[in-house]
C-alpha cells in the first residue's frame, strides 16, 4: 500500500509544481504588460512677474587739448547726472563709477591727418536700482543730459547696451512651490482625462520631470529681449509619467 501511495505522489507534486508555475508565469506576465501601460503628460503653470532690480549703464566722453580742462568735463558730466538722476527718484546709492579711460591721441602711432582734440576721457557709470520704475522713466527722458551738455557713447562693451537699462527679476525662489505644485496638478488633470477616455484607472506616478524656470518677456515678439521689459512671464513645464490600470 505505502508503494502505491509513494507512485502516485511523485505525479501529483509534479501536476502541481506545473500549476503553480504556471501561475506565477501567467502572473508576472500580467504585470509586465501592466508596467507598459502608461501615459506621458505635460503640465505648465506661468506668473506675471514685475522686475525688482534695474541695471543702467552709462558711458561718456570729454575731449580737449588740455588734459586738466578733459577732465574736468568729465567730472561736471558726473555731476549732471547724479543730479538728473535725484530729479527723477532713482537712488543714488548703488550707483558705480567703473571704467575711466585717457586716451592720447598724439600718442597713437599709427594717427593719420591732423588731431582735432589730443586728449579722450572715457568714463562708465553702472546704476543699480531696486525701484526699475524710475529707472524706466529716467532712461525716458535721457535726451535731458544730453541737453545738459553731457556727450553720451554707445560703446559701452562688458556685454551691456550703453544708455538702455536692464530689468531683472530676482523672485524666482518664491514662486517655485507654488508654480511647480499647480503644473504637477495639471498634469494630473490631463493623465485623468486620458485615462477615462481608453476606459483606465489612473494609476501611480512612473516617472516625473520638474523642468527648467523660464523667464521671458510678458511681451513675446521678433527682438524683444527679457531684460528690456520691466513685466515678465515666468513659466514652467512639468513632464509625468503615470501607470495604466484596467
């Protein structure tokens, strides 16, 4: 009897070792095509944002056979514009004296024809505001300097547009929250509508892509810089990743 008992066990441990196997196979197949089955989405929140801080570089120029009579010119035109700028409430405090520069032309070897002025002083003035308003309406109304008797350059160099200010907005930090939560949100929108539109449950997040803060100009148009425009659009664009289920 025990022998009839041992012969049929072997082929019932091995009916079920198949089964069993089987199920798992059957199973972990289920869940492979399960983990293919997802949907990729993009969300985007966007800020009006107003500039905080204002660059405004300024280059001038006096010229004269006397070296103390140039500089002197060049000491006046600082004077002018510190002044233009108190008329028009923007803060002279962070405002920077930079490059000056004397060129002799008497001293170039390579001058052609007679010199009409042997001495150039050059000098650059940076102006750092935190209230770009004023700064906006100064740079309006720059033709007041020159009227003033201030000779104004372009040739500003050190990677600025001499006599246009730059406007800068430097509350990026206290956006990001915000911003990024209500793109992620989005997002989420999006992938739900998804998945009751091919008859799924919406899953987990697979994978999820925060992306990169822009800041443009609020005025989007050929050869409008950022920097040129006091208001700006801050926008970001989240990419997810959720799971399909039946």
């Amino acid at each position: 009897m025990m022998t009839v008992e041992r012969s049929l066990l072997g082929p019932v441990l091995v009916a079920l070792g198949l089964t069993l196997g089987g199920w798992f196979i059957g199973h972990g197949f289920v869940r492979g095509r399960m983990a293919d089955r997802f949907v990729t989405v993009k969300g985007v929140a966007e800020r009006e944002a107003e500039a905080d801080l204002a660059l405004w570089p300024l280059q001038y120029v006096a010229t004269a056979d006397d070296l103390g009579r140039a500089q002197a010119e060049i000491a006046a035109s600082t004077e002018k514009i510190y002044a233009f700028l108190v008329r028009h409430g923007v803060d002279t405090a962070g405002v920077e004296l930079q490059a000056l520069q004397v060129t002799d032309a008497l001293a170039n070897p390579y001058r052609e024809g007679p010199v009409a002025s042997r001495y150039v002083i050059t000098q650059a003035l940076m102006i750092r505001a935190t209230e770009p308003e004023q700064v906006l309406e100064a740079s309006q109304r720059v033709g007041e300097l020159v009227e003033a008797g201030v000779v104004l350059s372009s040739q500003m160099g050190y990677g600025y547009d001499a006599g246009r200010p730059t406007f800068l907005f430097t509350g990026l930090n206290d956006l990001k929250p915000e911003m990024i939560a209500e793109a992620t949100e989005k997002a989420r929108e999006a992938a739900q509508q998804f998945a009751i539109d091919s008859q799924s449950e919406l899953g987990s997040i697979r994978r999820a892509n925060q992306g990169i803060f822009q800041i443009l100009p609020r005025d989007q148009a050929p050869g409008v810089s950022e920097g040129s425009q006091l208001f700006k659009t801050v926008r970001v664009v989240t990419t997810v990743e959720y799971y399909l289920e039946n």
